[in-house]
C-alpha cells in the first residue's frame, strides 16, 4: 500500500537532514524508469528480449486469429 503524504514528507524531510540514504531511483540500464514487473528492465528493453518477442507474436497471433473468424451476424428475416 502506498504511503501517506504524510509519511512521504517524513521521510523526504529524513533524507534533507541526512538520517535516510538518498533515494535510489528505478532505472533499467538504458535510463528509462522501470515498474519491477520485467526484473531489471524497462518495458521496451524486455520487449527486446526473447521472451518479450514471442509474447508479442502471441499477442499478434491471437489479435489476427480473432479478425479472421467471421462476426456473428443475426439472421435476416425475409
């Protein structure tokens, strides 16, 4: 959960007074900033990778397999 304002302005105010070590940013080797949900690496970067790759062939796979079934359309009443 996240904290307070309080809380963040606590700590904020620690670290000017130099009781807390500076914040460490989350950064990926190429600067961008990274959330921790692909490890070490930014979006892009684990997009890169294999494993990024083959989700985004999946991702792709399984958007043109759905545009390729015809819509559901009612029947036409004569």
């Amino acid at each position: 959960m996240a904290d307070s304002p309080a809380a963040k302005q606590a700590r904020y105010r620690a670290r000017l007074r130099g009781e807390l070590p500076p914040a460490v940013p989350l950064l990926c080797s190429c600067g961008q900033g990274r959330s921790g949900r692909y490890g070490l690496l930014c979006r892009d970067c684990w997009r890169k990778t294999d494993a990024g790759r083959a989700w985004n062939r999946e991702r792709i796979a399984r958007y043109r397999a759905s545009r390729k079934t015809p819509a559901q359309t009612p029947p036409v009443n004569s």
